[in-house]
C-alpha cells in the first residue's frame, strides 16, 4: 500500500511562498517512490506579496492556498481539513513563505508564533509517531512547535549561525550538515536538509530533497 504523504506549502515563490525547486524536488521524489501525496496549505492571507522581478512588496492581497494551488495544479486542500489519521508523513518545502505565512519567524525570530493549523497538524503527527520532513528554513517550525514542549527536536539548516543560534534559542538542538546532507532526529522522528540555505544551484538541492524523502519514508514505514 502506498504511503500517504503531506506536503506543506506556503504560497508560491521564494520570497513569499514556498520555494519552487524544492517543492517540485520533493513532489519527484515522493512520486518515483509511489507515494500518495496529499498537497494541503493554509487558507489564510500572505503575510506579504512580493515581486519576483523586482524583489519588492506589491500592494495586493495573495492567498496562500490559492498560490500554493499552482505548485499543485490545483489538487490541494485547506490544511483545517487534513488530519494525521489520513497520513504516514508530512514534509515543508522551503522558502520565505515558511516563516512569513507558516510562522512569524522571518518578522520575530524565536518569539516567533506558528500558524495554529500547522502547529495543531504536526503535534498530531508527533503524537502518532509519523515523521515530518523539512527542507531549507522550515526546520524552524518543528524547532519552535517541539522546542517550546521541551521535546529537544535536532534539526539542520545546514551551516548557517545566525539561524542556527535562533533555533538553540527555540530550546532546539542544531547539528550542522553539508550542501546535500539530512539530519535525522530519530526520537521525535524528524528529517532535515538545508538546501537553499546554502547558495546552490537546483541539482544539490534536489539530493538533499531526495535524501530526505528517502529517510523520511523509511520513518514512515516503521512504527
């Protein structure tokens, strides 16, 4: 039976949703594993809607769910209406859509607060023993929901300080990984993968995606 996987996504784009390359890394490699994917999003308004071109805020109103839509060619659901019961695993593509609609993290840093659906879905996966995958800067949503219980999650975000010194202070754990490397957190049964928090081109980011799909579907496959 194939395993049933969720994926997050925040909007799409990089500096306002979620990251493009690494979400459709992600989609791959769960596809060539015959995974079931369940795309799912917040349907709450973006924090922020930037140019891509430009690089500067738009004065319009995104939603994050219907821009994460284009990522899923429209197959996607409001992330209130997915529960951990229809579910093996859950993975967070990167991005600034991760700590802007997800969380507060790129505005407060580790007084940041998580979207209340993001955090109610990943306690419930935590509590069934399902793992949750996390690439780029998203690893700071399972420092900050876990951190905060005392859980002591273990993440990467690859080699980064700054970011890492805000997850130790989220009451996490850092380990720092290469280009292309997981970190696997086997008690809380979490798997990282710095991606483009290193200045990488699409292949490197897609190993690392890959490599994390892989653990976290072995995660999967073992209660």
């Amino acid at each position: 039976m194939a395993l049933r996987v969720g994926v997050v996504f925040s909007g799409c784009g990089v500096f306002d949703g979620s990251e493009i390359h690494e979400a459709v890394s992600i989609l791959i490699a769960l596809d060539r594993r015959a995974a079931k994917i369940i795309c799912t999003a917040p349907n709450v308004f973006q924090a922020v809607a930037m140019n891509h071109l430009t690089k500067q805020p738009e004065a319009q109103s995104r939603r994050v769910l219907d821009e994460a839509a284009r990522i899923a060619r429209g197959n996607i659901r409001d992330i209130a209406t997915v529960n951990a019961n229809e579910l093996d695993a859950l993975v967070f593509p990167g991005g600034f859509g991760a700590v802007r609609n997800l969380c507060t993290f790129a505005a407060d840093g580790p007084n940041c607060k998580v979207n209340q659906q993001v955090e109610r879905l990943m306690l419930e996966m935590h509590a069934a023993h399902k793992p949750i995958g996390l690439a780029c800067i998203a690893p700071v949503l399972a420092a900050k929901v876990f951190g905060s219980r005392n859980l002591n999650p273990l993440v990467t975000i690859g080699t980064d300080r700054g970011t890492a010194d805000a997850i130790v202070a989220m009451n996490a754990r850092h380990q720092n990984t290469g280009e292309t490397d997981v970190c696997v957190d086997e008690a809380n049964r979490l798997v990282t993968t710095p991606c483009y928090m290193n200045s990488v081109g699409p292949w490197v980011v897609y190993q690392g995606a890959d490599k994390m799909v892989e653990q976290v579907l072995r995660l999967a496959g073992v209660r």
